[in-house]
C-alpha cells in the first residue's frame, strides 16, 4: 500500500537553530498534510497542500511541496523551545478520508 | 464547541474482556477515523469513515469493529482484549472540502492497557 516515508526519525538543535524535516512518497500524493504532536499530546493539523510547487508559509514555519507531488518539506526558522514535539506528514488519500502518516521527526530544542 | 470528545481517558482491561471506546464530534464532520499510536510506530489507522453507515478497514483492523449509526458518533469495539491492543487511541474527524477530507481534528486520546 501507500507509504510515506519521513526523515529524520531524530532532530536535535539548539534554540535559534533551523530544522528541517522530509517526507518522500514512491507514488504520487493527492495532498499532503502536516501535523505537530506535543509530548503527552495529540496530532494537531498544521497546513495541507493540494497544489504541484505549492509553498506555504506560518510565521516561522514553512511548507512545501515538490513539483511531482512525491514530497515534502517542512522547515522552521530559529526554533524555539515551544517548537518541541513530534511533526508528521500524511498522505491525504484518497475522497474516502483514508489519511496514512508518516513516521514523524521527533524535535528536541535545547535552551 | 467541544470538538472530538473521546471515553474513557484511560482504561485497564484484562485479556479477553471486550469494551468500547466513545468517540463523539459536534462538528458535523463526515469523515472520521480511529488510530493507534505505538512507540516507534507512528500513527497507524484502524477503521474510517466517510459518513453515517459507511466505514472501511485500515491497515491495522484485526480485534476492532466500528459502526456509524449517525454522524456525529464512532465507537470502537474491542471484541477481546490482547496485551498487543495496549496502545493510545485516537479517534479523529474532517469536514469535507473539495471532495475530500480536510485536515483532521484530533480527540485527546484514550490510553489503553491490556494486562
């Protein structure tokens, strides 16, 4: 079936430093939707993209899609401790609502 | 609004016992879904949902059952508890936009262990 593969499994950074994390699909993606999950918490919906190219942006926070809808990237500018947590993609599916996740990218930010 | 309400919070069940787990949204949402959340496992589907009485098997099914009399309600069964089903659920719903689902809303979870 559909995979959506993630990496890295692990990022830590010191506060002020980027982060970066990767979501890679063999096939193509309808959308791509990004969540963030605070330690003890639950997924919270980020940002979906539907769109080729598409760029998306959050405060520091921005999102992207690749041209062949194979991948995607989210990247943090100057995180902060707040930004801890773990962030995972997931493949958008198909109309019938079936959202497969990535296996996350844990963030650990030290002060 | 309350937005995904999940029952219980936490639960310890013993082998071969069955339960429910409730999970309620008031945001009139059609797609719902039911997840499990191992450690180094990520988020893993178990059953969804595109609308009262229609639902369809994840990747991880087995020992689950669900139903979706109305819109707002999506219980999961748990027909006979195995120490293998002690995980964190998450129950989940979407409104429809474009034709489908569109950003999840999560419940806080129910902590299950299975002894």
């Amino acid at each position: 079936g559909q995979q959506v593969m993630q990496i890295p499994q692990y990022q830590h950074v010191q506060e002020g430093e980027d982060f970066t994390t990767y979501c890679n699909s063999s096939t193509t993606l309808s959308n791509i939707q990004w969540y963030k999950q605070r330690p003890g918490g639950h997924p919270v919906f980020l940002i979906q993209l539907v769109k080729s190219g598409e760029v998306k942006k959050q405060k520091r926070l921005t999102f992207q899609f690749g041209e062949a809808k194979k991948n995607s990237s989210l990247h943090i500018t100057a995180t902060q401790t707040t930004d801890v947590g773990t962030y995972f993609c997931a493949d958008g599916g198909t109309s019938y609502g079936k959202l497969t996740f990535g296996q996350g990218t844990i963030l650990t930010v030290h002060p | 609004n309350a937005g995904v309400t999940q029952t219980p919070k936490f639960q310890v069940l013993k082998t071969g016992q069955s339960m429910t787990l409730q999970c309620a949204q008031d945001m009139n949402h059609e797609y719902m879904s039911w997840y499990r959340q191992d450690p180094g496992m990520g988020l893993r589907l178990i059953h969804y949902s595109v609308g009262a009485g229609i639902t369809d098997q994840g990747e991880v099914p087995n020992g689950y059952n669900v139903s979706r009399s109305t819109t707002e309600d999506f219980p999961l069964r748990l027909l006979s508890a195995a120490p293998s089903q002690t995980s964190v659920y998450f129950c989940a719903s979407s409104y429809s936009w474009q034709g489908g689902p569109y950003g999840y809303t999560f419940g806080s979870g129910t902590r299950l262990t299975v002894v």
